[in-house]
C-alpha cells in the first residue's frame, strides 16, 4: 500500500492553476496506490474525490513478464519450477539494468506524459473541463463531472462518489507524504517511508529498522538494533511512527540506493522484491513489520470482557477511512489510523524535553531529578514515558520513581517503586510489567487513608536512589486540598531539580504554579510553609536534629525540616490534546486499566510458548506455612479472629520485615502495625488450610526471592473480578461468586478508614 501527497502531480494534471490554488488550498489529501493489486488513484478532499489510473514513476520494464506484481505471482498456486526460475532470473536482469541506468539523481516519483497506465489521454481531460465548469457553474456541476470521471477510469456508474468522500475532521489530519507497504508472507510485510512520513496504527508487531532510521514516542530506531515490540493498543493513545531523515558523508545516492537493494535482496523474496525496488530512494527508511503474539497477549486475550482489545478492527476501520485500508498491514494486525488520532505534543513540550536532554548532556556535576506533576487527564504519564524514551537515545539506563499510586508504570497497582530502566516504552504499562529495583506496598489506589505513610514510603524509596544517572519522579494526579499539600511535601523532601508542571491553557482550575516561592511558603502535611529556609540537602539516612521548640512542634504532629530543599526550575507544559483534565473523555476507565495490569503482572505465570494460555486457578500454588509469616492488613482494622476470613481470596504484597517472625501455636502470627518495608511482589492467596496451617500462595516473584518474604501484607487492592468469572473448568457453583448479596443491607458495603484528622494551618495557608 502506498499513501502520498497528489497534490504536486495528478492536481496538477487535473486542474488549472488558478483553480488549484483557489480550490484546494489548505485541503488535506491522500492517495493511496495499491502496489500489490490493481493500481488505482484516490484523491479525496472535502467536496470531491476523484478515483483514476495511476502511472508509477519508473521505467517501463523492457520484459512483459516482468510487469506482473508480487502479489498476482504470490497467490498463483499452480506455477512449475522451471517458470518460477525464469521469472527470477528476469527480475534480476531488470534490477541490473536498472542500476546501469540509475545516475546520482533521483527519479521523478510520477510520469507526466500523456498517458496514465495506457489510459488514453482522452480520460485525463475530463478533470480540466470539471475545474472550467466549477468556474463558469460553482461547485454543483464541477462535482457531476468529477463523478462522470469515476465511469471512465473503471468505476461503475452505480457506485456514488459520496462513497469515497470521508468526513471533514478525518481530512484535517496532517498530510502523507509517501508510504509503500508489501507482504513478503510469514505474517511478515515490509515497509518503505519518506522522511517526515508518518504511521499512526493501532494494533500490535514487532517491527525491526533495515535502513535509515525512525522514531517511536521519542526513542530512535536505528539500522543494526535489535527488534521491538510495538503495542498501539485502544485502551491508550495510538503510537505512531516517523521516519527520519538520514545522509551518510561520503556516499552518494546511487551507493545508498544501492545499500537499500543490499537490503532488499537479504531480506525479501525476488517476487516481491521487484515492486519494492520500484519505490527507493536515497532517503527512504524500510522496516520490517511482523506478527506478533506473546504469552501476555494470548492470555489476556482469553477475557471476554478485554478480547477486544487485542482485536484489529480492520473491517471497522475501513468503513471509517477507506482511504487507510491496506492489505499487507492489516494481514499482521497493524491498522493505519489518521495521525490526528496520535500524541499530540505541544510546542512547550517539545522546548520541556530538549531542555531537560540538553541539562543532562551538559551539566556532568549533578544528575538532573525531575519530578513531573499536573492533575488527573493531563497527561502525565505520557509525558514520562516520551522523556524517558528520549533520555535512551543518549544514555544507557534512567531511574524512575512512581509514586502514582493508582496508575503505575511497572508495577502492579497500589504499589510505589524505584526502577532502573534500560529499554524503551513503547505500550500500555500491562505489557511490560517488570521487576523493580526497590519497590513498597502501600495496599491502595489512593493516599488519603493514610497520607504519613505515604510520606514515609516516599522517603524509604528516595534513598535508594544512586543518583547517578537522572531521575524521573511521576506523582498523583490529585492536586487540590490535602492532595497540594502532599505535593509540596514531595518537593521540600525529593528536592528536585526540574518541576514540571502539566496543565492547560483552557482550564481555569488548575493548581497555582509551584513555584520555589510558593513551595517555600506554602503548607505541606508534614513541613510547615516558611519564609526563609536554608538551602541545604536532606540526609534521609541521620536522624533529624530537633531543638527544643522543634520538639514541642513534633509533639503536636508537626515535622519541621532542619535542611530544607535547593530550590528548582519551574518547566510548564502546556496540554493540547483532546479532552485535556476531562476524565469523561477518557478511553478506558480507571479501574479497568487496574484490572488489566494486575492481568498482565500474573501473565507471568504463562509458559513461554503461546499456544493455549494457561488458566490462573490451575496453576500449582506454593505452600507457605503459618508460622513463616507475620499478617496484618494495611486499609482497615479486623479483629484476630477474623484475619483469616480476610486473607483468604486476597491480593497480597510480599515483603519481608527485618524483625524475626515469632511463631504462634493457636493461629496466625499478627503484626500490631503497618511496616515500611521492602515488598518483593504481589500473590494471591487463592486458600487456606486450617489442619496443615498452609497459605496456598500464587504469585510469579521468583523461588529465590520468595525464600526472603516473611510478612504478608493485605491491602485493599483487590482481585480482578474477571479472574473469578473466567473459570470455565469449574462445574457447578464458582468459588467466591455469589449474586445473592444486597449493599441496601446496613453494614454490607466497605468501611473507609481515613486518617489524617488533623488540622492544622491548611484551611489558612493552602486556602
């Protein structure tokens, strides 16, 4: 498939000058030019489209057999092996001699003699008289001819040319400049781009760069790196793909057309080799795009309810924009999308990012800490993941903090983790769920039950942190009231670098711009709002040194920092994208993103091949005695003869405390209080045997790491119900589902605990 600009070449063919310019002016426009079928032209605009022969820009072979496409010769299933042979042997003289007869100058991309595929010129003057007629007529009778065109380019007169004419919101997607893709079999297609073209897909492939280069949210792709995994999928923003331009000093074009043909030749069969050829240039970049299908996606897959997700919608999408239909990248699942459906990056964004690469290439004293911030729907975590991305163009690894406890990047929600990232990110965080380097349970979606804990655990994390390279800190998305508070707590005491602030211009309600001034007088939970603080860096490692008036402070609940923070540039970031700070516009709700990450952490248990994915409730559980293990629930109080009622059919962290596990002889060892430690992961606790005293655990934290857990923490994390619902072995009644249940029923529904009662100066200061 083929997607390019006309309007140089066949409007120019098509309507005079002054017509042109007049009329289709500031038009997006698309042609698409299958060349593995019959090759055909559509030009769609606001008020016409116009279907006709198109004319390839090369030279005609100077064999007949050599005219057939890869596709007609792919399909033949009858052929001998002595035409296969001869028909090779054709190919690669055509290939020679037109290499003999290539110069250092590019070929014109079309023909602008007077016949278009052996089309007498005949059909070619309609479109003139169409643009006299629009003149002399308006647009009524220019439209009528245009549609008596369609008759004498092979379109039948029944067909309405409303048919092609798509809506004008698709039609203000950016223009296309030249894209020609082919399936080369194997569930595998190549594909050449333009540089600046663009490909915004939905679906998922795993795709390799042959030549030149592009670029994914942000991180480049290269000639001679490994293949990556690409998830566009509709729980998210499309992704999408941008070839870059490339020049190699010292090579001229015909070597490096020649080095594209090297490529072609290694890697794609000489029948469809043919047609590719047709299409290079100096500047082109090809990729290679394949199948892919891994043991997280056949296994999520496997929920009705997400089944969707993982479906290409091809026939959908070519209702919607018939202009994007294309053959050879549908057949891998990947479904081309108006590149107005991608990320949509601000100029302020684009300044943010090449500032922040700039402050870490340059400045070699200090590592840059980076906390990015903004309410919920402003684009957060996307923002992270493109600076991330663009942080591995130039550096080998990036630490990143999250501290988003309900919408986590790599780890299972509710929990807060410092990672050590190596490789791009280049999908939804359930697909690539991965270990951590230092990582807590907090037990919730959300702080507000217990927001010192929170504090704690941010502090615990923080001084993991090697600072060695730079540092990204993604943090909640709850900015009004106690949750500014928290905020202002986070700069005092991670004391970051860089702030950037995500907001919109269109919104009047977003929080005030935190800058040093304002987070010096401002109130935190912990930190009161001070007008002079020394500029000096915290130790979380000593102990506080308090005075005597400190003390009396710290009596009250209060916690006066004897340090203070640095100071920190302030970066805003303006968000442009559709829907911005609305969660009614969001794609997918909260919870249901949840749900599909903790689905994509426990894929880890599926086998590595990807045959039939492995049900969750026939996996053989580990055996964890009573007496290994301290319990204690994180999100509300129960009491001791009922935490096993609440254990069972649970979701909990596994950590492990530095205290020796005291057994008990008639139940449960109990923890009093809350730790703060390290958690290796999550389990289920799928049952719980009262005459052997065992917790059957299932959980993918290797066996190595296990042998460290001895506490297990329960929090209000639940199990996604679709894992209880998609029992399809069990017969009878399921286990744990029960539809006789009333919330109307006092005490049925769940009790919120909240913890933090105290008030001090918030309602004057953060008022």
């Amino acid at each position: 498939m083929r997607i390019s600009n006309p309007g140089a070449v066949c409007l120019k063919q098509a309507v005079n000058t002054a017509a042109r310019r007049r009329r289709w002016k500031r038009k997006a426009m698309l042609v698409l030019t299958d060349v593995s079928g019959p090759k055909q032209l559509s030009v769609l605009s606001r008020s016409c489209c116009l279907l006709a022969p198109c004319r390839r820009g090369v030279k005609r072979p100077h064999h007949k057999r050599s005219t057939k496409n890869a596709a007609v010769w792919e399909s033949t299933e009858e052929v001998c092996d002595a035409d296969e042979t001869e028909r090779s042997n054709v190919i690669e003289q055509d290939e020679e001699q037109n290499e003999e007869e290539e110069n250092n100058t590019e070929s014109p991309p079309y023909n602008t003699d007077g016949k278009v595929n052996g089309s007498l010129t005949e059909s070619r003057t309609q479109p003139k008289h169409a643009c006299q007629a629009m003149e002399a007529n308006g647009e009524g009778e220019y439209q009528q001819l245009y549609t008596d065109s369609f008759a004498l380019n092979g379109i039948h007169n029944s067909e309405s040319s409303q048919d092609f004419i798509d809506d004008a919101a698709s039609l203000e997607a950016s223009t296309r400049l030249s894209l020609t893709a082919v399936n080369i079999g194997n569930e595998q297609t190549v594909v050449l781009m333009s540089p600046s073209q663009k490909l915004t897909f939905q679906g998922r492939c795993r795709m390799t760069c042959l030549y030149g280069s592009v670029q994914v949210l942000g991180f480049t792709i290269g000639q001679g790196q490994p293949a990556y995994c690409l998830y566009s999928l509709p729980t998210h923003t499309a992704l999408s793909i941008e070839a870059l331009p490339h020049c190699k000093p010292g090579r001229t074009k015909r070597e490096m057309k020649m080095e594209v043909k090297a490529v072609f030749r290694q890697h794609v069969p000489a029948a469809s080799r043919h047609n590719l050829i047709k299409e290079v240039t100096s500047s082109c970049s090809v990729l290679l795009f394949e199948h892919l299908d891994t043991p997280g996606t056949v296994y999520l897959s496997g929920f009705p309810e997400y089944r969707e997700i993982f479906t290409s919608h091809s026939k959908l999408n070519s209702r919607k924009h018939p202009f994007l239909e294309c053959s050879a990248l549908t057949s891998i699942g990947v479904i081309p999308l108006p590149d107005d459906q991608g990320i949509t990056m601000s100029d302020s964004w684009i300044a943010t990012v090449q500032e922040l690469l700039n402050t870490c290439l340059e400045d070699d004293d200090r590592c840059p800490i980076i906390l990015v911030c903004g309410g919920k729907n402003f684009g957060k975590s996307t923002f992270s993941r493109y600076l991330l991305n663009s942080f591995l163009n130039h550096i080998p690894c990036v630490e990143f903090l999250e501290l988003d406890l309900g919408q986590t990047e790599f780890s299972p929600p509710g929990c807060m983790a410092l990672h050590l990232v190596t490789e791009p990110i280049l999908g939804p965080p359930y697909m690539h769920q991965c270990e951590p380097r230092k990582m807590l349970y907090y037990g919730d979606v959300s702080c507000e039950r217990d927001l010192d804990r929170y504090l704690e655990t941010a502090k615990y994390l923080y001084a993991g942190c090697k600072k060695e390279t730079p540092l990204v800190i993604n943090t909640m998305g709850w900015v009004k009231g106690f949750g500014l508070s928290i905020l202002v707590d986070l700069i005092r005491l991670l004391a970051p670098t860089h702030v950037v602030q995500l907001g919109s211009a269109e919104r009047n309600q977003d929080p005030p711009p935190l800058t040093p001034e304002f987070v010096r007088t401002a109130a935190g939970w912990q930190t009161k709002g001070k007008h002079h603080i020394q500029q000096k860096p915290i130790d979380f490692k000593m102990p506080l040194s308090l005075s005597e008036e400190e003390e009396e402070e710290e009596e009250e609940d209060h916690v006066t920092l004897q340090g203070g923070f640095r100071g920190h540039r302030l970066m805003r970031v303006q968000s442009e994208f559709p829907g911005v700070g609305e969660g009614s516009c969001l794609k997918f709700r909260s919870n249901v993103l949840r749900e599909l990450a903790l689905l994509g952490y426990f894929s880890q248990l599926q086998p590595s091949d990807t045959g039939c994915p492995l049900l969750l409730h026939s996996t053989l559980p580990y055996q964890v005695p009573f007496s290994a293990v301290a319990l204690h629930v994180l999100h509300c109080d129960v009491t001791p003869t009922n935490i096993l009622y609440a254990a069972n059919a649970s979701l909990v962290g596994l950590c492990r405390i530095p205290d020796v596990v005291c057994s008990q002889a008639d139940g449960p060892v109990l923890l009093p209080k809350p730790p703060i430690c390290d958690c290796f992961g999550i389990g289920i606790i799928r049952g719980i045997n009262l005459e052997k005293r065992l917790y059957y655990i299932l959980t993918p934290v290797p066996v190595a790491r296990l042998k460290q857990v001895n506490c297990l923490l329960i929090g209000a994390v639940t199990i996604p119900h679709s894992l209880f619902r998609n029992q399809p072995e069990v017969t009878g009644e399921v286990p744990y589902v029960t539809s006789d249940y009333s919330f109307d029923i006092s005490g049925a529904g769940k009790i919120k605990v909240c913890k933090q009662l105290r008030r001090r100066e918030h309602h004057k200061d953060v008022s």
